[in-house]
C-alpha cells in the first residue's frame, strides 16, 4: 500500500490520542535549554495535518495556537533549568542584573516548576517533507527569517 496523508494518518492516529504528538514534542521540549525561549519545531505536513485534525489546533492560525499551547504546558522545575550550563552561562547574570522572569527564577524553590518557553513567538514552527511520514524534530536554535527554497533558482 502507497503511503498518503490518509492512510498513515488513519494508521498512526490510535496511537496518537492516546499520547500525541503535540504531548510528545511538550515532553521533549523539557529537555531543551530554552535559551532565550527559542526553539524550532521540524514536523512532516502529516504532523501538522494530525495536529488540525486530531489535536484541537483547528484555527487559520494553528502554528501560532500550537506554539502557544507548548509555551503554556512545556514546565520544568527551577532546578533543572538552572542545572542546564548553557542556561547558566547565559541567564544568570541576567537574573542578578534583576531582569526576569530570570531574577524570580534565580530565588524560588528548586522545585517549583517555571515555563521555560515563557514566549511563544520564539518558538517557531517548520512544515517539511513529502506527506509521507509521521516524523518531527525539535531544537532549542532559533530560525530567523526564511527563504522559500524555490527563491533560491
């Protein structure tokens, strides 16, 4: 059977209510850095077409939604934030400078947990490929301004 958006889609998406694919790019996002908020999302046309259709991400606006709901729901504890070395590196003397959320970050309990990705327009969000696989990837780097491929002729 040739793979298409709906037949892989039908495939993978008992798997995906139970654990989707947004709940998994949250979860691996709690690993990530978060320097200066930013990460960048990689995701097949058939993640995004699951996320519309399976996930609630309905809107004209659905990167912009999605981005919003992984900087509200992607939380970690202070501890593992400031145990990150780039983290520290970078941020620290940000907090003792009193800018924030660095400086409330810096003097409340360890366990308490923050959003990382406390902006959701340093998240970015990159459709790539051929609708024929259900594969993502995320980053803590930051992409700035593109250049459609085709541009490039």
């Amino acid at each position: 059977m040739a793979l298409t958006a709906e037949n892989v889609s039908k495939y993978v998406t008992g798997y995906d209510r139970l654990y989707s694919n947004g709940m998994l790019i949250r979860d691996y996002m709690k690993a990530l850095s978060a320097q200066g908020s930013g990460a960048t999302i990689f995701m097949d046309p058939l993640i995004a077409q699951m996320l519309h259709d399976y996930q609630n991400f309905k809107t004209k606006k659905t990167k912009e939604e999605f981005t919003q709901w992984l900087a509200t729901n992607v939380k970690i504890p202070a501890a593992q934030y400031w145990g990150n070395g780039v983290v520290t590196t970078f941020n620290w003397s940000l907090g003792l400078q009193g800018l924030e959320p660095y400086a409330t970050w810096q003097k409340i309990p360890q366990d308490r947990l923050i959003q990382p990705f406390n902006s959701a327009k340093g998240i970015n969000t990159v459709i790539v490929g051929g609708k024929t696989q259900t594969t993502w990837f995320v980053t803590d780097f930051r992409i700035s301004r593109g250049v459609l491929v085709d541009s490039w002729k």
